[in-house]
C-alpha cells in the first residue's frame, strides 16, 4: 500500500527535514531539507476533483506561506489526494513564484494512520529542534566582546602615542618582528593578534569577529572558545614568522582560527554545516578578499593559513562541549604541538 501525507512528512522528518510551518487543518506542511541546505518540501494534501481547483489552491497556500522569500532554493511540491477528473493536467501547473518547483504526484486518500504520524512527526521535529537549540546554547557571546575591548584599548594605545601606520610604533607595541623573536622576544608570537595596522584594518577585522565569535562561542562555549582563539592566533603568527620576514600585526590570523573551529564542527555535524556556515562566514572571507584589495601585498597569506590549521587542530584538542572522545583530543593535541615545533623550528632555522 502508497504510503500517504502524514506518513511521508514523518518520513522526511526523520532524514533530516525540519517543519517550517503547518496550515491547519493539516492540509500543507512546508519542510526545510536541512542536509542539502538548499531545498524545500511543500506537502498539500487536496479533496479537489480538478486540476484548475487544485491550482488555486496550491497558490494560495504558496502566498500563505510567503514561498516568495525562499529565493533561489528549490522547492519540491508534493500534491496527495484523490485522482482529478483531468488528472493529465496536473503536470501542466504552474507557480509564480521565483524557486524552481519539482512536482511530485501521489494518489492517496487520508488513512486511519494519519493522525499517528502526524503526532510522530511533530514530536520528533520538536526534539530535533530542541537538540538545536541546545547545540547554539553551550555559551553566552562573553570573551568575544571583552577580547573586542581589549584590542580596541591596545589599538587607542598605540594611537595615542603615535601612528600604528608608522612600523617604530607598530614594533613598539608588540608586532611580529622576526629578528626581536630570534632574541628572545617570544611573546610576539601572542601579541601581534590584539595590534591592527592602521584604524581601517582595525574596523575590518573587529566587524569580522563581532560577525563570527558570537556563533563560534555559542557552540564551544566561552573558554573553549578563548583558547581556539588564542592559540588559533598563535599558530597564525608562527606561520608568518616561518614564512615571511615581513612585518605583521592583526586579528585576521585569530579570525580565521574561528573558521577553522567552524570546519571542524563541519566534520562532526554535517547535518547542521551549511546552517552554521551561513552568513557569518561568509562576511569574514569577504570582508578578507576586500581588505586584499586595499593592502594588496602586505596581506599576511601565511597568517591566515597558519589560522585555518590552527583553529582546526585546536577545535579537534578542545572538542565540542558534548564530544568525550579521549584518543581524538591526544590525537589533535600531538598535532598541534607538532604544527607549532615544525612552524617554530623552520623559522628559527
């Protein structure tokens, strides 16, 4: 036997699909496929006897749940009920809507079993929406606006007794300088991360991890999130030092640290990746292309690539707040003291 409505819903649930709405009674569901990230689900379920009706009726039902603001997602729109009179027709529908709109066709009439599934589903989205509520809740966005005060007092600092354009107030206030560091001066590996060069570059970046951090400490938590950023930062540096002898100073090392932590959080919940990456990220990459324009070689490539490791291998030593994976963390940890010796050591060498 077909199976119908409520069983399909509850079917889709369970592979990933979130409710986005329901119209009572109970004749459309909009569902989100959240493991393509990009498609929606429309189930309608009609008592029409023709074509030209049913249409109606699905447009109506597209208004009411204002498909209009999905864009470019594709929507997959699924029609149960009777056979139509003109049944051939129903492939001819159209939508004046922007998605792209599939058409799946089912012939079914409502079972016993209806009101069972439909329970069933909306529970088991309930439960997933309260375990993603809970993935979101491990951190309030704390150090990330300290951390914001602390590089804006050091940036207000440097400015007040000089210019952070000028490279002798840059190298007096902690910028990475890869002879100082051959003396001696180690903690230019940590301090370059709280010094911008210049108020633009400050702007950008600061925007940036307001943009990011919030999420990324939401997810790990308020010191797990400290110590990505830090040592995502470090690792930044020591990258730079290994590989460029120019002089350097700026968050985006840090930041893209923070991006790191998000890949790795991709690796262990693919489901949720593209949800997470979201525009957040996405501002980050752009805000780095268009600051690429305007310092044009002084952009430290190997910073922010020494980040991106960083932040990764570091996520992988901290874990998610909910991971008890013991050998990982051992595991990344080597990695990580690995990374750091071999960065370190080609440097000094």
């Amino acid at each position: 036997m077909a199976t119908c409505f409520w069983e399909d819903i509850y079917q889709a649930v369970e592979d990933g699909g979130r409710i986005e709405g329901i119209l009572e009674p109970s004749r459309a569901v909009i569902l989100f496929d959240t493991k393509a990230g990009d498609r929606y689900d429309l189930y309608v379920q009609t008592e029409k006897a023709w074509a030209n009706h049913v249409s109606t009726d699905v447009n109506a039902i597209l208004s009411a749940f204002r498909l209009s603001r999905i864009g470019r997602k594709r929507l997959t729109l699924h029609i149960y009920g009777e056979r139509l009179v003109d049944e051939e027709r129903i492939e001819s529908m159209t939508f004046p809507i922007p998605p792209r709109v599939t058409l799946s066709r089912s012939i079914c009439s409502p079972t016993m079993e209806d009101d069972r599934f439909r329970m069933l589903a909306v529970a088991m989205d309930r439960k997933k929406k309260a375990e993603l509520k809970k993935r979101f809740s491990f951190g309030k966005p704390q150090v990330v606006y300290g951390l914001m005060f602390i590089t804006f007092l050091v940036m207000w600092l440097a400015e007040s007794v000089g210019s952070t354009l000028d490279p002798n107030t840059l190298i007096a206030f902690g910028a990475k300088v890869n002879p100082l560091i051959d003396e001696g001066e180690w903690w230019r590996l940590i301090t370059p991360m709280f010094l911008h060069i210049g108020w633009f570059h400050f702007a950008i970046n600061m925007f940036a991890l307001w943009s990011l951090g919030p999420l990324v400490e939401r997810m790990y938590g308020s010191i797990r999130f400290f110590i990505i950023y830090v040592v995502g930062g470090i690792l930044a540096t020591t990258a730079s030092y290994a590989f460029s002898e120019s002089i350097s100073a700026g968050a985006s090392g840090a930041l893209f640290g923070l991006v790191g932590a998000l890949l790795y959080f991709g690796l262990r919940d693919r489901s949720l990746f593209m949800k997470t990456l979201g525009p957040p990220l996405f501002i980050m990459l752009g805000l780095n292309v268009g600051l690429a324009f305007v310092l044009g070689a002084s952009l430290d490539h190997f910073a922010h690539a020494g980040g991106l490791l960083g932040g990764f291998v570091v996520s992988g030593v901290v874990g998610l707040p909910d991971e008890k994976n013991r050998k990982q963390r051992i595991l990344f940890s080597v990695l990580a003291t690995v990374l750091f010796g071999l960065l370190y050591g080609y440097g000094s060498w």
